[in-house]
C-alpha cells in the first residue's frame, strides 16, 4: 500500500473482492444442489435408488444449508460494505 491510498478504500476494495468471490462459490453451491435435485427427480424408483436417493437427500440439504450459511455470510459483507461506503462519503463531505 503506498502512502498516498487511503485504507478504507484498501478496505472497501479487498471486501469488494470477497463478496464477488463468495457470489461465484454460492453460485456453485447452488448449481451443485440444483443437479442433485435433479438427479434424484431422475433416478428411477428401485430398491438400490432408495439408498441412493437417500444419499443424494443428505447431499442435497447440506448443500442447502452451506448455501444458507453462505447467504448469511454474504448479508454481513454487504453490511460491512455498506458501512464502509458510509463512512468514505462522510470522510468525502469533510
């Protein structure tokens, strides 16, 4: 960092990037629940597909929690950068 950036802007742009980076493994998470989703629709009803299906269930809900996890984690980034974007524009007003 030279001497003459600021470290809210530092700050506001390393957040920045952490929430688009969040974005991109959210939208993986819930790519990765849609295809389970929709190889258990796909899955035939046998006595094997039940074990299987069963698993894909245990898959599919830990993906939807990591997702809501990640949800949560990504309202408080945003919060943060809001806060931020608050205080760069009153130390702007100055």
């Amino acid at each position: 960092m030279s001497d003459n950036e600021r470290p809210d802007l530092v700050a506001f742009q390393e957040l920045e990037h952490l929430i688009l980076s969040l974005a991109d493994e959210m939208a993986g998470w819930r790519r990765r629940a849609q295809e389970a989703e929709a190889r258990l629709k796909a899955a035939p009803p046998v006595p094997a597909g039940r074990a299987n299906a069963a698993a894909l269930e245990k898959e599919n809900r830990e993906l939807r929690e990591r997702l809501d996890a990640a949800k949560a984690r990504t309202k408080q980034l945003l919060e943060k950068l809001r806060f931020l974007r608050q205080q760069q524009e009153a130390e702007a007003h100055r």
